[in-house]
C-alpha cells in the first residue's frame, strides 16, 4: 500500500497543485479545506505524513498540531508564509518534524517528504515498546517520557534527542551524526543546536533529578549513560 498524506491548506489551487504532484509520485492524498475538518481527518491516525498550512480558517494550523500532538505522533510538515526565526520555532517546539516557507520549490517539499518518511520507517522497528535507561523510560509511541513515574515536559525536539541518546545507550554519538538524525540532514540551522537542547535536557532530567546520565565525552560528542 502506497504512503498516504492529508494535506490541510485552504487555498484550493495551491492544494490541487500539490495533491497532483504527490500522486504523480506515487501517494495516496486525501485533502482538507480547513483547521476543524482536518484535524478530524488527522485524528484517525491513517496518514503517514500530514502537509499543515498555519494559516486556516476554523482552527489555525498550530492549534491543529498542539491537539494532534496529545493523540499521535504523526510526521507534519508546516506550510508556512512565515519565514521569521522565532515562528519556525515555534512551530517545531510545538510537535512539527519540518516546515517549508511558501512560496516553495515542488522538488524541495518532495525532498522533506521523503526524507521525513524514511525517519518514521527507520524509527518504526522501536515504536511497540518502552525504551528504559535506569529510572529513565521513553514510551515511543505514546510519545512520552518518565523519570520514575513522573511525565516530562519535552518538546518535540527534546524527545527526539533523548529518544537517541536512549536507543544508543552507552555509545558516543557526534554533534553531525544527532544533527543528522534529529534534525534531518539538511538542517541549515545553528550548529550549536545539539549544544543548547543537551542543556535543556539536562536541566530536565540531570538537575531535575539529580542524576548525572547525559554525559559530554570532550571533544567529541554526547552519551546516555547511567552510573
């Protein structure tokens, strides 16, 4: 069965472009006029990547991916008119895997497809079980954490990275290699990114807790480890 994926984009002409140029390749599409209707249709957890115009009528695309995100993990790639820095932000703290700034190339929306698409086959293997470090567990699929029995409070991005860092226990891994995988490879953001959000994962987890299990080996990178 080919990969199916709900576009939700209120200017019809843009819509009908993309939606012929996604089943030229190969996918099945399904469209939604506004942020109500497709949020329902997003809800049924059939779509393996959502396209989400920010600005709807209805509901406003970024309600629409904070509702999405307490029920499913679904990949969304935002379309957006806005370019500013602290919008793309947001957007992505708020549970969104990429954002694509109109007006866009076809051929660059299709590249973040199917780069977005292989991520969630490739993380699919770990998605029906707990991933469980000392006091530190990560539930794939229901996209939380707990230290203990206590839920934290990450963000897309936070989750991503421990969930990384949990999967490869014990090995060190590069600033370029989570760059590549958390970030997609072609992340053209801040390299010191890796750098900020191990600090925020920290303050969650290390401080939090007291416990020392995110760990700098100098020079190199970040390890998971528990003593």
């Amino acid at each position: 069965m080919n990969d199916r994926i709900l576009i939700i984009e209120d200017e019809e002409s843009l819509a009908r472009f993309i939606e012929l140029e996604l089943s030229y390749e190969g996918y099945e599409v399904d469209k939604a006029g506004d942020g109500r209707v497709g949020l329902e249709m997003a809800e049924s957890g059939k779509y393996e990547l959502i396209l989400l115009d920010i600005m709807l009528p209805g509901l406003n695309g970024m309600e629409v991916l904070r509702r999405l995100r307490r029920i499913n993990s679904t990949p969304v790639i935002l379309l957006t008119a806005r370019d500013s820095v602290i919008d793309k932000v947001t957007g992505l703290d708020s549970g969104a895997d990429d954002y694509v700034t109109k007006p866009f190339a076809i051929e660059e929306l299709l590249a973040r497809i199917r780069s977005i698409l292989r991520k969630s086959k490739a993380a699919g293997g770990h998605a029906a079980g707990v991933l469980k470090a000392g006091r530190l567990s990560v539930d794939v699929q229901g996209y939380i954490a707990y230290m203990d029995q206590t839920p934290l409070d990450l963000t897309k991005r936070e989750f991503d990275l421990l969930r990384m860092l949990i999967e490869n226990k014990g090995i060190v891994l590069t600033r370029d290699i989570l760059l590549e995988k958390v970030w997609g490879y072609d992340y053209l953001g801040e390299t010191n990114s890796v750098d900020v959000y191990i600090r925020f994962l920290r303050g969650k987890i290390d401080e939090t807790f007291s416990v020392k299990y995110i760990h700098t080996v100098r020079g190199v990178g970040y390890t998971l480890r528990i003593e």
